[in-house]
C-alpha cells in the first residue's frame, strides 16, 4: 500500500443503482479526537477481543482506545509499518515492517516484540488465515506472499504470485485471495498447500488496492485507482459488476450483518455500496470524512468505521516540474469514528 503522507460493466441480471434516489445508510462522523505524533500512516486494524485499534505510523504502529482517541501503547522499532493482523487462538499479533522486508510478531496483550522474520522486499497487506493457522503477507516489489507459523513466528514459505500484490482477504476455509495491482487481476491462493490456484481479470478496475470479502455469499469487492469498486464472485472467477468510488482507494470492507460495502478514498470520501442481492448492488451513501482519509477499519460488533487523516499546510512550489506533497501541520493527526 502506498503511504500516506502528506467505467461501468455491463453484465446481464446486475445492476448498480446510484446514489439518487438510494435510502441512506446514515452513516456520519459521530466523532473526532486529536491523537498528534508525527510521521505517515497506513493501514488501520480492529482487534475485536480487545477492542482497540491499531494504526500503522511510518516507525511504529500506534494502539488507541477508539471510544476517546486515547493512546494506549506502542509497537516501536519498525520501518515502513504497513499491516497488523491479530492471530487470537496463539495471542500474538503481527506487523510488516516495508522498509526492512520484516514481519513482526508481537504479545497481544503486552505489545511487547516476541520475534521478528524475514519476509520479503516490500511486505505490505498481511491477514491471519484461520483455515491454516497461517499469516501470509502481500510483498509488493517482490511480487510474491509469505507464509508464517502463527504460532511461533516463522517463515514457512513464500508463494510466487502473477504481479505485485496488495491487499487480501481470506474465506476462512482455506481460500486466499488478494489483489495484483499492476495486472488488474485477483488471484486465488490454496492456504494449505500454498500454491496459487487460478486468477481472473478485474478490468476496467485497474491498479485495485483494498479489497473486502462477503464470505456467505463469496463476493469480492475491489477498490480500483480507476475510481470504481469491482464486484467479483470468487466461485466463478470473474468480474460481474463495478460501482463508482472517489478518487485514491486504499481500503475496502464489507458489514455482512448490513450488506454495506465500504471504499474509503483520499479525496476524503466513504462510499457505501449496499449489496441488495448477490445480483444488485446499490450506492448508498457518500460520506465526507477528511482529504487524506484513504485507509478504514470496520468494527463488525458496533458497525463503526475508523478512518485517520491530518491537516496539511500549502503545498511547496514544484521543482523541475515534480510536484511537492504538502508538510502535514504538526500535531493535527485526527482519528475520525462514524457511525449510524
């Protein structure tokens, strides 16, 4: 995923209705608390038993109570944190470290660094896979996933995939799947033989980054840098419809006790997609939350979302034609809560 620092398929029996005319979700920001510190920020993680939320920050990975904005610790010592995932049945959790080809395993209570393994160049999006008791990580640059012993923090393979991935997402039942940024593909992995078993174009939506998963119905939805959100069903292996998003997608999530699908985008907007059946999707909502807001969590027990962005100063004049990213106001890191 990239840090934060500062066209519609036609295909029989689907439909994408718009936003008019639609019934709201009501979704709103119910809250705003100021949690400061300074560098990037990229993906946002609920842990459910513990009911905080982990923020990935550049050097760290930040632990908030997200009912007040309080911080309640730190994972420190990483290099380009990107991904947390949370391996409950072994009590650890575990971040990738980009910068170092890293994956971190850390006490889920305490925090404290139990291991750190060796994954591959650009360890990015990470998952527990409960079918195999695996955590897999999504190397970009290296083009491939990593497989760890949720147990004891090893390295047990890495799996070559068709691209540099992104984002993924499991069914829990021994499927993996996971975005393929630059061939506009999702593929499919075996999570216990650990051997990619087929792929499938997503096009139009191009260069998809979040990617959510309606397990009952095996629904995929794509949060595309084309601006759409692709829907694809995960038995056939293809694209069955697309929704319009904004604009710089890098997370998606579904609710399965609301069938609302969710692309959180740095143009500062939250679009909803509400999946009337598994053969009609509606765009519900599209909430303003701040420019920046490109990463999301979803908490499934209250159905709030989370989302972080900043303040930013004037951007700098362009240098030789390269335009400059604007300073983030120090201290103005902002975790946003909605809720309906």
């Amino acid at each position: 995923m990239r840090f934060i620092h500062t066209a519609a398929v036609a295909v029989a029996a689907l439909a994408v209705a718009t936003v008019a005319g639609a019934q709201s979700s009501h979704y709103h920001v119910a809250n705003r608390f100021t949690i400061g510190g300074d560098g990037s920020w990229d993906y946002l993680a609920i842990d459910t038993v513990g009911h905080r939320l982990f923020i990935a920050r550049e050097n760290r990975v930040t632990v908030v109570d997200p009912t007040n904005g309080h911080v309640l610790g730190e994972i420190t010592g990483l290099n380009r944190a990107h991904g947390v995932a949370f391996a409950y049945s072994t009590g650890h959790g575990f971040v990738t470290s980009g910068g170092d080809s890293t994956v971190v395993m850390f006490d889920l209570k305490t925090l404290k660094v139990l291991r750190k393994t060796t994954a591959a160049v650009d360890c990015d999006g990470i998952l527990y896979d409960p079918g195999s008791g695996h955590v897999f990580t999504f190397n970009g640059d290296a083009g491939s996933a990593s497989v760890i012993d949720a147990k004891t923090g090893k390295r047990i393979t890495n799996i070559t995939l068709p691209g540099k991935p992104e984002f993924g997402v499991t069914n829990g039942k021994g499927r993996v799947y996971v975005n393929i940024e630059d061939k506009s593909l999702v593929a499919e992995i075996d999570s216990r033989t650990n051997r990619v078993t087929r792929h499938w174009s997503i096009a139009p939506c191009t260069s998809p980054s979040g990617l959510a998963i309606d397990v009952a119905h095996s629904l995929l939805f794509s949060g595309c840098h084309s601006k759409v959100m692709g829907v694809s069903d995960a038995v056939a292996g293809k694209l069955v419809t697309t929704a319009p998003i904004g604009t710089g997608v890098d997370a998606d999530r579904f609710d399965a006790s609301t069938q609302y699908a969710f692309a959180s985008t740095g143009d500062g907007n939250i679009t909803v997609v509400h999946e009337d059946s598994p053969r009609k999707f509606t765009v519900v909502d599209n909430i303003t939350t701040m420019p920046g807001a490109r990463t999301m969590a979803l908490d499934p027990q209250t159905h709030r979302l989370y989302t972080v962005s900043a303040k930013f100063g004037p951007a700098p004049v362009a240098v030789a034609g390269q335009r400059r990213r604007p300073p983030v106001v120090p201290g103005s890191f902002t975790l946003l809560v909605l809720e309906r």
